[in-house]
DNA sequence: CATCATAATGCAACTCAGTTGCAATGTCAA
DNA sequence: TTGACATTGCAACTGAGTTGCATTATGATG
C-alpha cells in the first residue's frame, strides 16, 4: 500500500521487540504486567527492556492491537484486542483469571444511564473478583 | 478489660487524625487519593503525615467504615461507606465524579456468572469513564 | 548494495505512590 | 497518675512507571 493507511502514528517498524511482545499477548491470552511479559519474553531467549516493554505496550494500544485492564494492584496490564469484549474472573487467591462475555448487558445499562445521568459514556471497567473453582 | 479482646481488630482510639479524617471523608462524599485527603486536611487546619493516613485508611476499611475505589489512574481512593452501594461516572476531561445506583443488575448477573463458570465472585469493580454535562 | 533519516532500544536517573522500621508521642483503662 | 500499648512522624526504602540521551536497527531511496 501506499500513502493511505496514514494514522497518526508512524507506521510501526517490524522489530524483534515488537514481534515477540505481540506474540506472547496473542498466545497467553491473558492481562499481563510488564514484568510478567519481561519474564514471558526471556523464556523465548527474548531480552527486552523493560522501558522498550512500557513504549511497545503504549504503542499497541495507540493502535487498537491491545487492551489495558486493571486489576486494582496498582499494576498496568494488558492483553490482546483480538477476540470478543469481555471481562474477567480474578481469582484472588491463585490468581488466575477467565474470561466472561456479557452479551448486551453493559450496552444496556449505559444507555440507561446515559439518559438519566446525562452523562457521555466512552468507557468502562468491570472485572471480578472472587474464588475460582480449584480454590474455593 | 484485661488479657481477652486479643483481637486481630482493637478498638480505633479516638486521635486527631482519625476523627478528621473520618470527617473529611464523610463530607467530602467521594473517593479521595491520600494527597487530595491531606490537603482536605490541611485545609481544616490539620496537619496529618502520609504514613498516618495509609495506616488509618486501612483500618477504616478493615472495620467497613469506608471502601477503596480505583480509577485506574494507580491511585489509591477512600469514600466513606455509609450511603447504598453505587458506582462512579467519572468524567475523563474534568475529573468529577458522581455516582450511579444499579438496582440489583449486578447481583443478577453475578448470580448467572456463579451458576455458569462456577466461579464464587466475592467482589466487583465498575466505574464509568466518560464527559459529564459541563464536558460534553 | 550503500546511504541515511528516523524509529526503536537500552541505560541510568528520575518521579511518585505506597510501605516499613523505629523512636517519640498520645490515649485510655486501671 | 501511671503504664501498657496504640498511634504518629520521620526517614529511608520499594516498585511501577517515565524521561533524557546516546546508540543501534529498520527500511525507504537512489
């Protein structure tokens, strides 16, 4: 292609950094933390910075191809943007987390609220937090 | 009282900085990070250090007198906890925030989610982000 | 293929929220 | 009033995230 595709951003370069933090968001589809994605990165004999990880992560979510959630740990996160909207299950006490779809629910109550309140909603978080099968 | 009440909660005792702060939080009818707090404080007249206000925030919540809140913005935020249970519009261009009630939804939906995934969901987080009235 | 502008990287130093150890102070029951 | 012990303040620390800058890598162009 040629000039189109213009986008605000620069067209991003095909580093190693770049390929494999893709990858490993698209593989384990699940939020990671910089450090977890750092360690995830090492076990593929990937060494990346952790400044080169924060900057790669701000530009894939400039550009739609991941998603930042938040966890309420102070830590950011984020996953891959492919599949469906969804939430989370955060176990709490082994940590590990599933996803939920709530199909038209949300939509729902924004609207709704939207009338009410008069409030322009253009985002929202909504994860759970509780105990998973194994553990509870 | 002599050796019972071991306890893992004694009783708050009655300080300076608990009182304020319990004041602020419950007149201030939203959630405040530990900066906006001291300088609610400060303009009470009452100078209170961090340390002190984390360590009273946590007992608060520990006893149920106030809830956390986050904005994903990696702040910490304390509201007092008397009112009903509500979540938050948060307006992104001027950061007011007003709340919202959702009568029973949630609840429906967690109780759908248990029966599905047989996940045991103690907690949740929902907050709006958007453009209140004056924003949009 | 060689050149070159510029994007991406790494590093060190920094910011900022939150925590911890410890000595000093305040509270309150006896 | 006293004394046990909870609370406070301070300084030093941790850990996530950011920034400036010099270096390296990418990929478009000739």
């Amino acid at each position: 292609m040629t000039a189109l595709m213009n986008r605000s951003a620069t067209a991003p370069k095909e580093t190693k950094a770049h390929r494999a933090i893709l990858r490993v968001l698209e593989e384990d589809h699940a939020p990671l933390a910089e450090t977890e994605l750092r360690s995830r990165l090492l076990q593929r004999g990937v060494r990346v910075n952790k400044t080169t990880i924060y900057r790669q992560l701000a530009g894939l979510k400039e550009r739609g191809a991941v998603k930042e959630v938040d966890f309420g740990d102070g830590k950011k996160r984020f996953e891959s943007n492919d599949g469906e909207h969804h939430h989370h299950l955060v176990c709490t006490k082994c940590k590990s987390v599933d996803e939920v779809q709530l199909p038209g629910e949300l939509v729902r109550l924004e609207k709704a609220i939207s009338k009410n309140k008069k409030f322009k909603i253009l985002d929202h978080a909504l994860e759970f937090f509780g105990l998973c099968v194994n553990c509870k």
